[in-house]
C-alpha cells in the first residue's frame, strides 16, 4: 500500500479499462470537507464524490455504523429478514409517503431499473400492456441498457444499439410536447427534478405539475430520479418537493449511504404491491453494511439538519456566485437549488477554471467544455463557500489570460 502516484497511474493504464478521464491526483484521506492527496495537499471538497459524501468524510457516526455492524453480520442473503434494510426503509417512507414500500439495490442505475420493472408490472397487473416511456432530453438515468434507454442523450446511444424500447424523450421544461407525449399507452413519466449531469437545469413547477396531471388523466406512474438531488441536497429532502407534486415512485442512491454503495425505490401504495416475490431481486440489495451505513447518514443529516444547512450555505454560495457573475463576464449564468450548483461559463474555459481550481486546492467538476458543478457534503460552512469562491475567482482568472 501507500503507492506514489504515478505507480498508482501505471497500473491504472495497465490494468483498468480506461472508461475514466481521471485527474492526476489520488486522495488518501478525507476529513469533513477536506481531502488529502498521496502528497499531503489539501483540498475544500466541492464535489463530495459528485454528491455521495452527504455528511463529509470520515463521519464518526458513519464510521461506527460501518465498524460495528462489519464486526457482527455482514451477509445472509434476501432470504431473510434485515433488520437495518427494515429500519431504513421506515426512514425512507417517513420522508416521502405514508405507506410506501421501499426495494433496494446498488446504485443509482439500478435504482431506476427497478422504477422502470415496476412500473411495466403495474400495467401488467391491471391488465394492460403499456410500452411507452416519456422522459426527458438531456437527461441523465444510468448506464445499464434501460436506463441507458432513459437518458435522453443521443450520443451516449449510438455504439450500444439497439435500446430498450419505448422511450419518447421531450424537450426540457415543455409542457406542450409532455403533454402531448402522454397518452394511453404511457406506463410512467421518469424525470430528474433538477437535472445533475446535464449541468444543473431546473425543472419549473409548471413542468412537473403538468407531468403529475398527464400521468393522473392516462393512468401513469409518475417516477422521480432523486438520485442526484436527493437526501437534502437542494435545501428539501428530495427536490420535487419544493414544486408540490407527488410522484409515485422516486428512485434514491448517490447520497444515501455517504460512499457505500445502495440504491433506492420507493413506490407508495397505488404501486408498491406491483413486485411481488420472484418479480425483481438484487444478491446484494439491501445488505446490512449498507443499510446500516444508510441509516446512520439519513439519521445524521436529520438530527443536524443538514437539510437547512443545505439551503443556508446553499444560498449563499448561490449569492456569492451571482455577486462573482456580475463582476466577471466569463460567466454566463448560475444555476442551482441548494448545494446543488452549476457555473455556465460564456466560453470553452471549464477545463482550464477546472485545473486552476485544484491548483488552489478546490475540488469542483467539469462538465463539458463549459460548464462547472459543484455538489458539497451538507456539512459546507459559509467560510468554506469563501474559500472556495477565492479559488473559483482566481482560477477563472487565470483561465481567460
Ligand atoms: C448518478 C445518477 C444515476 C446513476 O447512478 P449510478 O449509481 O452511477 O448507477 C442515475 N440518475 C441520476 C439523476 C444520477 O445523477
């Protein structure tokens, strides 16, 4: 153990499928907010492991969880009963819907692929055959097959075809084309609230207000994909609950245990009951060292109400930022809710801003040639949103010379 970088990096171009366009760092340890490179540097984490590491890094309550229950029982199989899946499930029901029914998988992919079974079976059930799926361009959902399918980018299609069938995909934010699209043979909507790899695009009221009355007029299931923007990160638990819809299902993963793999579906009780035994099943779904990590993160953004802080710190990193626009005509726009935040840069300078950032020791992601993400752990103090902005101005700085 204890490899320098750059042996770290040759058996990286050796022996891992290059599926990474990776930085030429190596974090050792984090603390908080804080990372440590394979050099003693330090680093404000603004990424968060693009949003997973919710309560920081190293949370001793996270820790304990892990240790404790690594120590006593780590694997029995779904065969039976988990304590720490139930209880977490009860956790999970309690922040969305009196009577909803959780599933749990790996990951955010399969989080969604599960939604996706579901609602087929739901169709099923009653009688119907629905094979079609709206969902959103631009869009983000996964990586397996269907939830490649989902995601409404074209270009991600192409070297995998053919796709699942059935998608339609309608233009961001166009109630007109959702409303059209829906119809009597639709099975679900699937939307992210807030779309994350797009590059932090919100979703109006309108739009997922007229996704909730199409699914209710044709008899579809609405799915919500919080994989991203939920577990507090926009400043409300999950982010559709700041536009007063209701899905039917909501798929959860990348925060909900602070970096041990999980996902999430929950359904409420129009749809839970759709998966009954032999339908849908995961080995290691539901494992106790991930459930129990989960439920200490989900207990810990609660008791310090992380949700809040999101929204505080949120909103003055979102302030600071829009102060930085108006003084710096390199940025285009800023978009975000909470600690879920994008910097839409006028020109092709999010790689140079990028590389400057890490330079001072800021952390933040690149999506595409223009365009900054940053999704912290709950946990950012103001000061940490300062020390960050110096970096982000600076950087920006550096970059247009
Ligand atoms: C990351 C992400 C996924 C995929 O999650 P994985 O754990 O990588 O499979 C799905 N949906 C959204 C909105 C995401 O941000």
């Amino acid at each position: 153990m204890d490899m320098l970088l750059d042996e770290i990096q040759d058996y990286d171009s050796r022996y891992i499928m290059q599926t990474y366009r990776r930085t030429p760092v190596a974090f050792v340890r984090g603390e908080g907010c804080r990372l440590y490179d394979t050099e003693g540097k330090e680093y404000l984490d603004m990424l968060g492991g693009i949003g997973v590491v919710v309560v920081g890094h190293n949370h001793p309550r996270v820790i304990a969880a892990i240790c404790e229950q690594a120590g006593r029982l780590l694997h029995t199989s779904n065969l039976f009963y988990i304590e720490p899946q139930a209880h977490l499930a009860k956790l999970i029901a309690e922040r969305i819907f009196e009577g909803g029914r959780s599933f749990f998988a790996n990951s955010g992919a399969e989080a969604n692929e599960g939604a996706l079974k579901l609602a087929r079976k739901y169709h099923y059930s009653n009688g119907e055959s629905r094979k079609k799926v709206i969902a959103v361009s631009g869009s983000f959902h996964g990586r397996t097959l269907q939830t490649l399918s989902a995601t409404g980018q074209p270009d991600k299609w192409e070297p995998f075809k053919p796709l699942v069938p059935g998608f339609v995909h309608v233009p961001m934010n166009d109630t007109r084309a959702l409303d059209e699209a829906v119809d009597a043979t639709t099975a679900a909507v699937i939307v992210e609230p807030i779309l994350g790899e797009a590059g932090v695009h919100i979703l109006t009221d309108e739009f997922l207000k007229a996704a909730r009355s199409a699914c209710d007029r044709e008899g579809a299931l609405l799915i919500a994909d919080e994989v991203q923007s939920g577990m507090g990160r926009t400043g409300k638990f999950f982010a559709f609950q700041q536009s007063g819809i209701l899905p039917d299902i909501v798929t959860m993963a990348k925060g909900l245990a602070n970096g041990i793999p999980i996902g999430a579906v929950i359904a409420n009780e129009r749809c839970s009951g759709a998966l009954g035994p032999g339908d849908h099943g995961s080995t290691f779904g539901g494992g106790f060292l991930a459930c129990s990590a989960a439920v200490a993160t989900v207990d810990t953004i609660l008791e310090n109400d992380l949700v809040s802080n999101a929204s505080d710190t949120g909103g003055y990193l979102i302030d600071r930022l829009q102060e930085l626009e108006g003084s710096c005509s390199s940025i285009a726009e800023v978009r975000g809710r909470g600690l879920m935040v994008a910097i839409q840069f006028a020109d092709r300078i999010a790689e140079k801003v990028f590389s400057g950032c890490m330079d001072h020791g800021v952390v933040v992601n690149r999506i595409g040639d223009d365009i900054i993400r940053m999704l912290p752990p709950l946990t950012l103090e103001k000061a940490d949103v300062d020390i960050a902005l110096a970096g982000l101005a600076d950087a920006i700085e550096g970059a247009v010379e």
